[in-house]
C-alpha cells in the first residue's frame, strides 16, 4: 500500500506507560523455580541468562502471579490495568504534542491478552475527551503484528487528512496458565512483560513520514503462534520452529514488498524490529546480515521490558525517537511486526 505524499502521514511522537511492579532476572529466576518445580535450576537460570531481558514490568505483583488464579479473575485485573496503562500512554502522548482531544479524528486500539466488550476504545474516547463521532477502531486478535498492523492502519487514515490516535496495551502477564508445565509456558513466563504505547499520526509535521505499509502471511505456518482459549484462559503457543519459518521467509517477502516501492535493502538505513526473543533477533542477523548497531533500539527495547507483544513495536520507534531518529534523508527507516499466521507487517519510514 502506498500512501500519499500529501498531506502525508507523519509520526509526531510516542509515549509508553508501564506498571510499577518490576522484575530482574534473579526475580524471575526464583518465581519461575516455584511454577516449575520439575525443571532443573540450572536449566532455568540458563534460559533466563541468555534470553536478553535484564527486567520487567508486571501488572500484577509477583507472589499474585504465583498465586493459583482462573480465568475469570485474570480478565477482571486485564480490565482494570489496560484501562489505566492505556489511559496513561495516551494522556502523555497528548501532554507531550500538545494536541487537544478534540482533533484526534480516528483512535485505532490494540490489545489481545484479555476480552472486553464494549473494547477498550469506548472507554478511551469518553476518557480522553474525544469528540463522540471520533471513528473508533480495535483491532483485537493480530498478537505481537498488531502495533505495527496499527500502524500501517493509521497511516492510510492520516493519508486521507485524520488525525490518527494509535493505543496498544497488553498484559502479558496474566496470560500465565498456572499449572501448565511445558516448555512453552517456561519460555513465556520468562520472556513476556507487560505495558502500553501510545502514537499519533499527524496529516503534516516534521515528524518521520510513513511512505508505505503492508502484510505477507508465510504459508504453512498458522499453527506457529498464538493462543489456545479456552477455560483455563490463554494459553501460549509457541513452536519452536517459529524463528526457522521467519528466517526461511523473511527475504523473499521483504524483497518483495520492497521492491514494489521501488526500493531495495541498500535504501535502508535504520532498522526498527519486534524484539521477539533473541532467537527472532538472530534470524534477523542471518537474514539481513545486520550487527549490533543495526538491532540496537530492539534489542534495547528487549532489554528493558521483555517481549511486549503488539506495544514492543511502538517501544521500538519510542527509543529510536528519543535518538534523533538517526536517518539519512535518501533512507528510509524499515518497521517489521511478527505475529500469529504468521504474518509479518510491516512499513517504512522517511525524512522529508
């Protein structure tokens, strides 16, 4: 998808909010100990040491994640917490672009670790203050793609001349299933955090401009990621293959959509990646042949808060934001989302 050039769409700011329960990794290594009794120390301490993340933020205090809890209560806390985090995210973003609630023409909200219905943009809007004809629009069952789904989203809206207002919040955390022993709830319990983002895209502005956006949905793997519902909550999929499929396919779809915008790797020159796990970041090196300069703000982001799901994204432009945004004006900046289908969204950047 191409977008305009006028009246464009341009990222003004992001802003994040995050629960104040924080954890490091001794943290993590003691409590996932106590939820997997049968797994050795030394394996745990492994997993956790080498997995990137040094801490994160948790919605719920530790011993409440230990505690045995069901579905109906984890969702309860999701309402309340996203409510506050999202809130939070987006009342700062406002604060810091100075921008009344009034203009905000579109708000596009994203979360997929807790239900509520009516979503989490009704109560956002009539909290905010934004206008009652606001076109509001959530986006509920797209995973770690979704922020960066969003994005893409927003830009075609903000094209189109709306202020755009992007809100992404998950609560990883109680997604946990107590009682499931499998390697796949230790990778997740060790790896997820909790938090929100918030964005706003601005028809004109001296912000980056979002050029283009699209998806590739990578055959055969559907059942690679995502969740298994039902009454014991959400339950964590994750193959092990998952960063296999994206690293088998991650350079043919990128070359693809690259070249349909008249545009090749050597045109990029920032790199911003969901930092789903060290072993996605590897599949990025191999890929895309990048150092550790080329994945530093994922990496970063992976460092401080653990996989975010969708949020990770906005972190991602949040920390290269607060960097200057470092791009050369014949560059352009490369957005990447992984989630469940798989899918990759993905989007690129500009200075004008």
């Amino acid at each position: 998808m191409h977008l305009a050039r006028q009246p464009g769409a341009h990222l003004a700011g992001v802003s994040t909010a995050f629960p104040p329960n924080v954890v490091d990794q001794e943290t993590t290594i003691r409590g996932l100990a106590q939820l997997f009794p049968e797994e050795s120390p030394a394996f745990i301490r492994g997993l956790v040491r080498r997995s990137g993340v040094e801490t994160r933020h948790l919605a719920p205090s530790v011993p409440e994640v230990l505690a045995p809890s069901d579905f109906s209560e984890r969702n309860r806390r999701y309402a309340s917490a996203s409510q506050t985090l999202a809130l939070s995210a987006a009342r700062a973003l406002l604060n810091k672009t100075r921008v009344d609630p009034e203009r905000i023409d579109a708000l596009v909200d994203v979360s997929c670790t807790g239900l509520t219905i009516p979503a989490l943009d009704v109560a956002l809007a009539q909290e905010l203050g934004l206008r009652p004809d606001v076109r509001r629009i959530p986006i509920t069952e797209a995973g770690c793609a979704a922020g960066a789904l969003a994005l893409g989203l927003g830009g075609s809206l903000c094209a189109g001349g709306a202020v755009v207002l992007l809100v992404a919040v998950e609560l990883c955390s109680l997604t946990l299933c107590g009682g499931d022993r499998s390697r796949t709830n230790l990778v997740s319990a060790a790896l997820f955090g909790d938090g929100a983002a918030a964005a706003l895209l601005v028809p004109a502005g001296s912000g980056p401009r979002l050029t283009a956006a699209g998806s590739y949905l990578i055959p055969g793997s559907r059942d690679a990621m995502g969740f298994d519902v039902g009454t014991h909550g959400l339950r964590i999929v994750l193959q092990k293959e998952l960063p296999d499929l994206v690293q088998r396919d991650l350079g043919p779809a990128l070359a693809g959509f690259l070249a349909a915008h008249g545009r090749s790797l050597r045109d990029i020159g920032l790199y911003l990646l969901h930092p789903g796990g060290r072993r996605i970041l590897e599949a990025y090196h191999e890929v895309l042949g990048l150092g550790e300069a080329e994945l530093v703000y994922s990496r970063e982001s992976l460092r401080r808060y653990g996989n975010l799901s969708s949020v990770s994204i906005l972190t991602v432009l949040e920390l290269a934001l607060e960097a200057g945004f470092p791009l050369a004006p014949d560059k352009d900046a490369l957005v990447l989302g992984v989630g469940p289908g798989l899918s990759l969204e993905l989007a690129l950047l500009t200075r004008d």
